[in-house]
C-alpha cells in the first residue's frame, strides 16, 4: 500500500543513488524538487538588494506574515481535499460568510465573542458536510459541487449583510484572536505554523494520511485495502470547511467589520498556493510544506512588485499567471513520471527476457543419441 501513494513524479530515482553522479547531474537531479525553494529564497534576496530601504526589514516581515496568514489558512485548507483528488472552491466563498457572522453574531445577537466562534465553527463544518455529502453520495464533481455551494452561501453571505457593511463594538478578547503579537511577529503567523505542523503529522505519519494519499491516487485500489473512500473524503471536507472557518474568524478580528466585498480575492492565490505546492517538496504531491512555499513565493513577489510602484492590477495578474504555470509544472512532472515508468516496465521486460535466455537448459546429447 505504502508504494501506491508515494510519489515520485520529479523526485530523485533512488534506483540511481549508487551511481556516481556529476555535480551539473546532481543539481538537475534536485532542481525539480528544491526548483521553488530555490526560486523564494532568490526573490527575497533580489528584492532584498533592489530595495534596501523597505523589503528586508522587519515591518515588511510583519506585514507580509499579517497580510498572507488568512490566505496561507485557506490554502492549507483547499490542500487537504486535494490531497484525495478533490477540489473545494468554498474556502473562498465561505469566508465571505465567515467573516461576516463572526462579528453579526456578537454586535446584532449579542453572543459572547467565543460562542460567537463556536457557531462560525460549527457551522463550517457543517457546510463541509455538505460538500462531501454532494461529492460522495449524489456523486457531483467535487468543482461543480463547490463552485455551486460555494456561489450559494456567497449570496447568503450578501442578504444576511443586506449589502452593507457589518460593524459595531467588539470585545477586546476577539480582537486579540488577530490582533496580538508572539515574539514580535503577528500572531497569525503562529496559527499558520501549528496548523501546518499538525497537517504534516497527519499526514505523513499517521495511518489516516496514508488512506487520504491513497485515496487520491486511486480510489478503486482504496476501496480493494478495505479503505472507506467515501467517510475519508467527507472527513476532509469537514476538516477543510472547519479550518476556513478559522480564517473567516480570523479575517474578522483583524478587519474588525464584515462586507461581502471582502474575501473572494483570496480565493485564487489560496489555490495558487495549494497546486504550486504540488509541485516542490514532494512532486506530483499535494503536501503542506510544498503548500507553505507557495504562499511565500506569491507572497514576497507581490509585496516586491508592490513597492516598486505596480499597479493595482499587479497582483490578480501574478496569481493568475502563477497558477497557470504552476499546473503546467504539474501536469508536465506527470508526464514525465508516466514516461519514467513506462521506461522501466520496457527495461524489466527486457531484462527478464534477457534472464530467460541466458538461463534456458542446454539439450544434452550422448553418443547413443547421435548414433
């Protein structure tokens, strides 16, 4: 089972670590792995020597980590369907409502802002049940699905607001959820941090993480180990809704208002960061430190282009063109991995047809037979 869910779509072969490799050789052979690494790391140090003045200091870094902690929350949060082959549009969607209840619940209803968070909670795993109750049980395409859910909880979104913007007097503990600092940096950035190692555990470590891989490599084989497809699937929906009910939370602490205007811009860099983390760390797989990098990467470049004076529309273009070659990365490592295997089933073949001569029984003759 552990060998159907490990990919190595750009991954090293390890069936060559014990040739001698050239350095150019080894580099290539790591670049497609560590490639994005690379590529964040030489974005900040550009911008680092190309703006001096404003990028590499520590206001910058807060402010990015502020600005980014809800989008890389709702990427994590889109990583985990993905990681069973499905997609969830609502983490998007969602937020809007999210958000807007979050601070509708405490300033109109007059809740007590923790059972305020509970209800937004509550009602985000919910909604994941939903989702994964269309994608399993009434089998819709877990794009359609979303996208249809997530356009109907978006309008709720905008009569429960009626259009205007949701503000009143909010508890200073609320606040404090996005408000607060942790050894100087935002706090929001801790929240991404224990979210993503508690992810990671999941994930790579635990029986259920190898089911969900499973899951998304093939969902027939899945079902052959005794795997529950569809209680997995719907599991990761509810995990998905519940954690962009937390960054719903979150984006209402720190923006202190709730509009339906807000929170749809997430939507795209949240899964640019999902499907371009596919593509580092673990290639052809959906991980959460692939998902992180990412974020970053969209992060430091928008912040970079940013402060060179772009324009407004700056940033959706990048996000745009991000996910474009980041699926074209992906679907690429897929192709290369169906030539790899390809490769090596033809030169199994052809080894063991080579065995099979070499080891055929040579006829014995005797001088009786030949008379």
């Amino acid at each position: 089972m552990s060998s159907s869910i490990k990919s190595t779509a750009l991954e090293p072969d390890k069936s060559l670590d014990g040739e001698a490799l050239s350095l150019a050789q080894s580099i290539g052979r790591a670049m497609p792995v560590y490639g994005l690494v690379v590529l964040m790391v030489a974005l900040a140090l550009l911008f680092s020597l190309l703006l001096p003045d404003t990028f590499p200091t520590l206001f910058n870094l807060r402010a990015i980590l502020a600005d980014k902690s809800v989008i890389a929350l709702l990427a994590l949060a889109a990583t985990i369907p993905m990681i069973t082959g499905k997609i969830d549009l609502t983490v998007g969607y969602g937020i809007v409502l999210w958000h807007i209840l979050a601070i509708s619940l405490q300033t109109q209803l007059g809740l007590p802002w923790p059972v305020a968070v509970l209800v937004v909670l509550l009602c985000a795993a919910l909604f994941g049940v939903l989702n994964g109750l269309l994608v399993e049980l009434a089998q819709i395409d877990s794009f359609i699905a979303t996208l249809g859910t997530g356009t109907v909880i978006y309008a709720v979104a905008m009569w429960h607001s009626g259009g205007r913007q949701v503000v009143g007097e909010l508890p200073d503990g609320f606040v404090g959820i996005a408000g607060g600092n942790l050894l100087g940096l935002p706090i929001g950035a801790f929240y991404v941090l224990a979210v993503s190692v508690t992810l990671w555990v999941v994930t790579e470590f635990t029986p259920l993480g190898r089911a969900l891989y499973v899951i998304g490599a093939n969902p027939k084989a899945a079902q052959l180990n005794g795997i529950s497809v569809r209680r997995h699937v719907m599991g990761a929906f509810v995990a998905s809704g519940l954690l962009s009910g937390f960054a719903g939370v979150l984006l209402a602490s720190r923006l202190q208002i709730g509009q339906a205007s807000v929170g749809l811009e997430f939507l795209l860099p949240a899964l640019v960061g999902a499907f371009l983390g596919s593509t580092t760390i673990r290639p052809g797989r959906v991980n959460v430190w692939g998902t992180l990098v990412g974020v970053a990467i969209l992060a430091i470049g928008i912040s970079g282009i940013q402060q060179f004076g772009g324009a407004f529309y700056v940033e959706p273009l990048f996000n745009g063109l991000t996910l474009l070659v980041s699926i074209g990365i992906a679907g690429w490592a897929q192709q290369r991995r169906n030539r790899s295997i390809k490769r090596r089933i033809a030169q199994r073949q052809l080894d063991h047809a080579d065995h099979a001569d070499h080891a055929a029984p040579v006829p014995l003759t005797t001088n009786g037979d030949n008379a």
